[in-house]
C-alpha cells in the first residue's frame, strides 16, 4: 500500500510493524477465548494509558468524530447548556455536533493560532449554568496546544462536565485524565495510539456515567448509545463474550498489541518524547526562517506541527518537493488559511530518524524553491535539542 | 491470531490470504493517490456486486448494526410510519433502531423458523401508508432466508421505501438491487463481502436519496448522516480526496482486493456456489437425523445454517468435541432458542474442503455424544451433491 516514503501527517502514521502484523493476521472469532482476552486487556491497557484508573473505557468501530459524536450523544439532553472552548475546526465541529443532540451551544472561539483565555473560560461559567464544556486538546487543524488541567478545574468548581477532545493527543501529549478531573477523553486509533484507522476510543469518568444514567430522554443516536455497549465492555473486561455488533477483531488484536507497547515505554518517558522531537522540530524551522501558525511556540503541539509555508512559493509545489524527497506532509485544514501553512505529525512511533529525515526535506524543499536560508541550520538546530 | 481451525462461524469468516496481506500492509495517507485510486473503485466495485448500476455507495467505518442505524436515521423522520418484517433477533432490532428516530413501527413477526407471508404484508400495506419497510434478508440469529424480490414489489406498488438488511446475504445471496427495485441493501464487511470487521457498506437508490434530499427535519445522528459522507463518495469516485473523519485506509484497501476477487468469480457463479454448498450441507445435516432451525429447507439460507443439537445432548458440550476437531461453530442467538441449535457460516471464500471437513467435525462430535447414525452418511450425501 505505501513505499517506503516516510508518513509525517497528523495521521494514520507510521505503524509498527507489530500492530501491522497483528492486523493482517487470520481472523479469529470474536468470542474465541484469545481474543475476549486480547479485548479485556485492552479496556485494562486503556485506563493506564489514559492514566484513569476507575474510567469506563470504550472500544467502538468508527472515526475520531464518531468518539465525539458518541461522547456528544450520551451526555447531552435536548436544551442542555453547552461550552464549546474552539480553537479550530473540530472545536467547530463540536458544535456542530452539540446542536445536533438539541444543545444550546455557546462556543469560546480564540483567534487562528491562538487560545481562548481562562478568564474568559471563568466568565463563560459564572454567567450562565453550562451541563458541559469541551475541549480541544490538539486542534489537527491548527496544531495549537491548549493545557485541559485548569479548564477541568474550572469545569468542577461550575458543577459542568468536561470533555476532552483528544483525537490528536491522546497517548502522545500529557494527560492525566482522573488526576486533572476530566470526564470524557475520547481519541481515535489513528494517532498516537498507533494503530490503523477505524477505532473510536473513549474513557468515561463514573460522574459522567452516573449523568448518562440520571438521563431524561433516549439516547438520540441508537449505535452510539451507552447503554448498548457498556454491557459488552464489562463482558469483555471480565473475560465474557457477549454481543451487540460484531467486534473489529482485528484492528482490536492490534490495538492490544500498539497498548502494550505504550505501557512498556512508560506514560511519562513517552510524554518527554514527544516533547523532545516536537520541541526538535518547532526549533528548526524556526531557525530556517519560517514561522509557525500558532503565536507562539509554547502553544504548539507535541504531536503535530503546523508551519507557514515559506513566502513566494505556492504551498503545492512547496509539498511536492517534500515528497520528493520521500516525505509525506499534510497541507492545511482550516478552511480560512487551507493554501497558506502545511502540518506535520509526529506523533505514537516517530523517532529521531524520522524528524531528522523530515527537516532534511523540508531544507531540500526550500533549496528548490530558491528560499534563502543557511543549509543544514535546521538540522543543526534539532540535532543539538535530540541530544540534549 | 487464529490457528489452523476452520472458522466456519457466520462472520467473522476465513479470510483470503490476499486480503489479510492488504490489511496488514503498511498504512498509506488518506490523500494518496493510489488510496484515492482504491477506494474510488471499491465505490464502483460495490454497484457491480450489489448489481445497482445508479445505485449509491457508502463505505463507513462501522460494524452492520451501524449500517442499520445509518439507514433507519437518515429515511425516517418522527412520526413516520415503518413496517418491520421479522424474522429473529435481527428484525426485532430493526425495529428498536426505527423507533430510536421517531418511527411509528408495525412489526410482523413469523414464528420460529418460518417466515411472514406475502399477504400478510400486502394486508398491511393496504390498511395504512407506511413510509418505509425492512427486510431481513438473512436473520444471522435463525438462518432463515426470505426472498426480498417480492417484497420490494409490494414495497413499490404501495410507494413505500424498502431497505434491505443483508448484513448476512451480500455477495452470497443472490440480489438484483435495481432489477428488483430494493432502495437500500446495506451490509457488514466481516461476511460474504470477506474483509475483517469494521467497515459498514450501503448501496442506496436514487430514489430514496430524493426522499432524503426532501427531509423536514435534521438527521437525528450526526455521524451517520447522509450530509457528511455523500460529498466524501462522491469525490473519491471521481478520483479526488476529501475529508470528513479519517477513512479506515486498510480496511478499505483489503475490501477492494475482496470486492476484485468477487467480481472476476461473477456474481452468478458466486451466488451458485453458496446454493450448492448450503445445499450439500443442508442435506448432510437431515441424512445425519440433525433438524434444520428453519421449518423447510426452502427457507433455509445459503450463507448459514441454524440446526438443532441433536437429542439427548447437551449443547456446549456438542460444540467442544466440534472444536476438538479444528472447526468452530457458533451457539445459537436468538434468545427463546439459544441453547437449542447452533449455526454454521458458510459464505465469501467457503469451499468444498471447508463443508466436507465441518460435516466431518460434526460426525464426529456424534460419534463422541453416542448419537445413533451412520457413519459417513452426511459425507456421503453433501459429496454427491458438490460432484454434481
């Protein structure tokens, strides 16, 4: 399916060739004993990634915005007050997705590249009672960083739920779901979790489950319902097959085997990395000259980068260069700056190898296109801070 | 994942070799060009497999329960009028699915193994205008097979909408989606389309996609709107990339290497092979003095069988000595009946040796239960047929 070009989007990544295999491996039934072992490992393998000990995870066959559609879904009731904190498209699609459940939606938006104040966060609650606020963690769209731990604390002085998105963070950026309070944190496999698309993945705090289950009305979506699939979790955890909709049992058996590989490395020595490569990164394209979309650096992500693309060039011929040079990068999503910056993921397996190889492209790149800059500076740059 | 035991459970199924290999290869963007190129063909692939030339597909990451709920959330607004035709657990479904968004629903339910007569269905099509009916082609839970073609006539006659729910009959059973005028077929990739779990697959007239087009009210379920993914299918058929949630890139690229594989054998061959061997196993299991689930052999299906245990044993025992024989069977589903019968998958890549060794496993498993036969008897019988 792919050469051998290096994949630095924000997603699907470069996989291990572990999960890979696990994934093309001869199906099983989804209730022979290895795999209702292989599922309940992963409920288990969730909370620690998750670093939410008495969460209810979930394990769903969908997208990222299937996680939010189900987190949106369960927890909102038609009228219910709804804090969208935006910054980017899938602050947008939240509440696009709110509305949907019949939420009178509020939505905080901060200007591109930046983050909404937390005084305007305060002042959002104080004036009006909100059910819930969301969050989101890493905008794919703008590779903006907002830090969800006061926001969650916020969010319970207020008496509100929060949900973190964290489809482009989870796994890669720090999150300490039950420490920092937080109700929902959802993401999809894609990412750092590492493994192929397909997985919505979500870990529920017991309020927010004791909120779903003081619930008025139905559900308003039946597959995305709770009271379907909580059953089938605790099945599984307890090493029980039970049925509501066929498993992925394959992407499932991968996804034990990517989790696994999470826990081994250690939340906290897998948080450093990130921020090592990413901070690696940030640095060297600063020192070739180009800027970042996010207003300053310490709102940039850990799992994505977000860049101008240098000025005088046309952003497709600048990415077709990359490739080239067997570099695939991502252009821009936020429809309002779509041709003016590129993304690069680096995120779940990336290495020093891959950064290096990255930033040696994107030099090349910006050699063909005639942009003044002293060769290797990048390079230098990130190489000095990976071995640091 | 799996040993070498037969897999022979209605879906998961045995997989091809080539479309583990796809599934397992390493993940590709989502904008690459030959993903485009992929998934642009399945979308065509799936109107020749669905035999619905103007017919529209959907492929969403999603199990069959989601294909379902996508059909029901996007055709039914409150208030609407739906007429089930059930014949198992998986009618009964559609039902609570229907009602989920709003849906007045009239079930017609057959007893146990039968199925609800076409003047039943004519009666109740006359006495009240229903905006819609479902089909369960294939109940996964009896093994019952109803003949759709009927059905949709009177659906059409009425100027009702059909749906057909053929999570178990796609690329096994035999449907002309235009031909007989059916507006939505709708299935699962883990059964006779051969691609691991996780991708839910629709082919959807024209004419209901008018109906749609005319809603008075919003898609109760944002991630299963029509709104969201029409645009997607659409640019990827003509060959262009477009983003609403990430695509399950592996699991499409496997299902365009199953939906090849489907097409070169010709759908008339394929739907002969799956009457001959459900045939030949059908047979088998009546000469052995086992009872088939369906109360005739004519309604019984040609991607699984629903049979009874045999006298006297006891059924989780019946099936260990099975498994003991490298072959594993399913238990029963349908809750009034689930541990009286078993089931049989045998659809997608099935083939002779696979039959010819469950009737073994099975003859041996009544040896091992002291059930009075003759041995060999159901070999004996099944060969006769799959040499004719």
């Amino acid at each position: 399916m792919k050469s051998r070009k290096l994949l630095m989007i924000p997603g699907p990544i470069e996989f291990e060739p572990k999960v890979l295999q696990a994934l093309g491996a001869p199906t099983t039934s989804h209730v022979a004993p290895n795999f209702i072992e292989s599922f309940g490992n992963c409920i288990a393998l969730m909370r620690k990634v998750w670093l939410a000990p008495t969460g209810q995870p979930f394990v769903v066959a969908g997208t990222g915005t299937f996680a939010m559609d189900m987190a949106a879904a369960n927890l909102i009731e038609p009228n219910d007050n709804v804090l969208v904190i935006s910054t980017g498209y899938f602050g947008e699609r939240f509440a696009e997705i709110a509305k949907r459940y019949g939420a009178n939606v509020t939505i905080l938006a901060s200007k591109v590249g930046d983050i909404v104040s937390l005084d305007d966060i305060e002042k959002a609650l104080s004036t009006k009672k909100y059910k819930l606020l969301t969050i989101t963690h890493v905008d794919t769209s703008t590779g903006v960083l907002v830090n969800p731990k006061p926001i969650a604390e916020l969010a319970k002085k207020h008496h509100t739920l929060s949900i973190l998105d964290g489809v482009c963070s989870v796994a890669g950026e720090e999150i300490r779901q039950e420490e920092w309070g937080i109700d929902v944190v959802l993401t999809a496999s894609q990412k750092a979790v590492g493994v192929p698309p397909g997985l919505a993945l979500l870990v529920v705090s017991q309020k927010a489950l004791e909120v779903f289950n003081n619930r008025k009305t139905p559900v308003g979506n039946y597959y995305a319902d709770f009271n379907n699939w909580l059953p089938i979790m605790k099945a599984y955890e307890s090493r029980q097959a039970s049925y509501f909709g066929t498993p992925p049992v394959n992407l499932i058996a991968a996804l034990e085997v990517s989790l696994l590989q999470i826990v081994a490395e250690g939340m906290d020595n897998r948080f450093l990395r990130h921020q090592k490569i990413a901070s690696a990164f940030r640095e060297a394209m600063m020192a070739l000259g180009l800027k970042l979309l996010p207003v300053h650096k310490n709102l940039s992500a850990n799992t994505l980068t977000a860049v101008y693309f240098p000025k005088n060039t046309t952003g497709s011929i600048f990415l077709s260069h990359i490739g080239k040079n067997d570099v695939i990068l991502a252009g821009g999503l936020l429809p309002s700056h779509k041709t003016k910056y590129f993304r690069v993921g680096h995120m779940g397996s990336v290495n020093n190898n891959d950064i290096i190889a990255t930033i040696a492209a994107i030099e090349s790149a910006l050699s063909a296109s005639k942009f003044p800059f002293e060769i290797g500076i990048g390079l230098k740059t990130a190489l000095k801070i990976l071995n640091d």
